[in-house]
C-alpha cells in the first residue's frame, strides 16, 4: 500500500501524553505524519520520519485530529430565521420553536433532507470535521422518525434516536401517549437504524421519570443512551445520565454542586455546546468547573436550525476558550480526543499509529490559533479516512 509522509510539520497535536511535551496533548514540533491506507503508521520527529512513497511538506503549519462532532441534529427541513431575530430582540427561547422545524421537515421529502445533511456536512468538512453524530427528532412520527435515522445512516454511522424531542404536537393532550409511542412501535421502527438513544430531558419537554423510561427503553433495545440535559433549567438530566452510564450528558448549562460531582466521577462525558449558548443568548456552561471536578469534557456544535445553526468546530473552540474557561489546549482536546470519548471511540480523535487518519491542517503555526484568530477560516486542508477531502 502507498505510504504519505506528511512533513515539518511545526507544531502536532498528537492527542497522546506520552509523546512530545507530555502534556495531554502530546504536542511534538518540527513533527512528521506518515499514512498508509486509512491509517496512521508512523507519527514523531520530522527528521527521525522513515522513508514512504510521497512525501508532504506542511511548510511550517501545524496539523490536529480532525474534530469529532459528537452531537448535532441535521435531517431538518427549513430555517428558524424570525425566531433568531425575535431572540435578538429580546425574546426568550423555548423548547417549543422545535414544533416549526417538526412541521416543515415533516413535509420534506426525502431527497430534500438528504441534500440538507450534506450540504451541512460538506461545511463542516471545510471547517475542519471528519466525525458527526446526528440525531433523529423533528418528525415524531413512527414514519418520521424512522425516516430521519435512514437518511442520517447515508452519512454517518453515529446515528441516534431522538423521538423523544417534545412531545409530538398530535399527543399535545396525552404525553403519557407519546411516550408510549416511543417507547414501543416508534422505538421498534427505529432502532434498527440507530445506534444511540436520546432524550431532551427538560421542563416543557420530557421530565426525569419520563426521560427514565425512555432510555431504558432504548437500552433494552440495543441503543445506548446519551442526555439532552440541563441545558435552560437545573433538572434530572445529568444524575440520570451518570446513573445509566450514558456516553454523554449534553449541555450541562445549569449544574448543581452535586451534578458536577457526578460528572467528575462517573463515565458519562460532559458535552458542552457553546454555540447554543451564543444563539440564545443563555449563560455560559462552566467548563472550568467540570475539568477541575475531573469530568471529560467534549465541545460540540449542536448544530440545528433553532437553538445553534453553526457547524462550525473553530468557532465553538474559541468560545469555549473565550467564554467558557477553557486553555486553548482544553478546548482543542475536548473537539477532538473529547467528541471521540463522548462517542466511546478509540480510532478517532488522535494522531497516533492505529488511529483513522483524519487530520487537519491549518495555515498557522500552532493550534492555539484557533481561538486567537476567531472567525478565521484557517483550516487550508483535511484528509478523512486517508483521503485528502479539501
Ligand atoms: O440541543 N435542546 C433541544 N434540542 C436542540 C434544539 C432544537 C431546536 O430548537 O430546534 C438543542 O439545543
Ligand atoms: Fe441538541
């Protein structure tokens, strides 16, 4: 098989401690890359880099794992712009607005969403992305539901089941119904076609017992869960999450002592979404809080078209780093090496031997550009897979 180096790099974000400084993120200068296949096979010093077929020269720029994100709902249909500007004015968000993407999705065919997840996703991919989860969650139909998964798993393979958005507005009257619906024909339909289960645990949503029900539901189908939890109110979510060994608790907005001592402790990665933050104008989650309590902390978009229509990694980094508490060094492993935790992968997230070779390369000379140098596209190329894909 053909062998690529990829060489003087000026600074590498290994995501391995015991290479380079030693710090979490393995940072080695002057760094080299060598892919064969899919696979990274060689990752050190650029002069101690073997021989291969082609050789690369990143010229002085620095390369990172492509970003891993591990939570995003993009089979939707239409656009929330009014409901962004009236936000903008003043207006609070509400779970609710989910109702109007529920009802154009809903009327989309096929095609239509399918072409909306790659247009998404291609932006993404500019900006730097090479692993997406997307949920299900605005058709809230059996048929909707299990329509939404089959056309995320074109994709992707980190498909996750979200019946459990809001209630369906044809059960407005009887909740106790729909999670009936959801947890029986819905989730029977859709777990063939997904691999997580997850709920948004939250007033005017599903509340802790409900949200119970639903994940262990989905547990006993095969699905593992992952929370929408505490995101615009102090809740369940989180302690159920940690209880239920979920991959994820998402959001993490509003943490109670003992929610943070939970993370700190448990499985369960902390999933922060500053992109929703920013689009609601809410609180900042305080990541400084969870690392120093120990917890994994993961940055991700959340791109949807109501509360965060972002797919853009960079910019979550530099709020995290700005707003949030985060090191650039924080930041930069929590969307890389932390979506690739809060998704229970190995093969992703590092640039180590054995790893996928997603990588990054950026027009600037170490990583911490990133938040620096907000709202600058950066990212000069990217290869998923081994495949150079920009
Ligand atoms: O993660 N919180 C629930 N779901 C999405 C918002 C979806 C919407 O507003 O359409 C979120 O923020
Ligand atoms: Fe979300």
């Amino acid at each position: 098989m053909t062998t690529t180096a990829l060489t003087h790099i000026a600074s590498l974000v290994t995501n391995d401690p015991s290479l380079g400084n030693g710090t979490p993120l393995g940072l080695i200068q002057d760094a080299a890359v060598v892919i064969e296949g899919d696979r990274i096979v060689w990752t050190g010093e650029s002069s101690k880099a073997p021989a291969t077929d082609n050789v690369l020269d990143a010229a002085g720029r620095a390369v990172i794992p492509g970003f891993v994100d591990s939570h995003s709902h993009l089979v939707f249909a239409g656009d929330r712009t009014q409901e962004f500007n009236a936000r903008m004015s003043g207006q609070p968000y509400r779970a609710g607005g989910i109702r109007t993407t529920v009802a154009a999705t809903r009327a989309a065919t096929d095609e239509e969403l399918s072409a909306n997840v790659a247009r998404y996703l291609a932006e993404a991919l500019r900006q730097g992305t090479t692993t997406f989860e997307t949920k299900s969650g605005y058709g809230l139909t059996v048929e909707d539901e299990a329509r939404a998964l089959r056309i995320a798993g074109r994709h992707t393979d980190e498909v996750t089941y979200l019946g459990a958005h809001i209630v369906s507005p044809d059960y407005a009257d009887d909740p106790a119904g729909y999670v009936d619906l959801v947890t029986g024909p819905m989730l029977e339909a859709c777990a063939p076609h997904a691999r997580w289960i997850d709920v948004f645990c939250e007033q005017g949503a599903f509340d802790g017992d409900q949200a119970r029900a639903i994940l262990t539901a989905g547990l006993a189908e095969g699905l593992h869960p992952r929370v929408h939890a505490n995101q615009l109110s102090y809740g369940p979510g989180v302690q159920l999450a940690v209880e239920l060994d979920a991959a994820s608790a998402d959001h993490c907005t509003h943490l109670t002592d003992a929610d943070v001592d939970a993370l700190g402790q448990g499985n369960t990665v902390a999933t922060l979404l500053p992109g929703a933050e920013f689009s609601t104008r809410a609180t900042w989650p305080d990541a400084r809080r969870l690392l120093d309590a120990g917890a994994t902390v993961a940055l991700s978009t959340d791109c949807n078209p109501g509360s965060s229509f972002t797919s853009s990694m960079p910019f979550c980094v530099a709020l995290a780093v700005r707003d949030m508490g985060m090191t650039p060094d924080e930041a930069i492993w929590s969307a890389t090496a932390g979506g690739a935790a809060a998704l229970r992968r190995t093969d992703i997230g590092r640039i180590t031997p054995g790893a996928r070779a997603d990588l990054v390369l950026l027009d600037a000379p170490s990583h911490v550009h990133l938040a620096y140098r907000p709202g600058v596209p950066l990212v000069s190329a990217v290869w998923r897979s081994g495949q150079r894909v920009v």
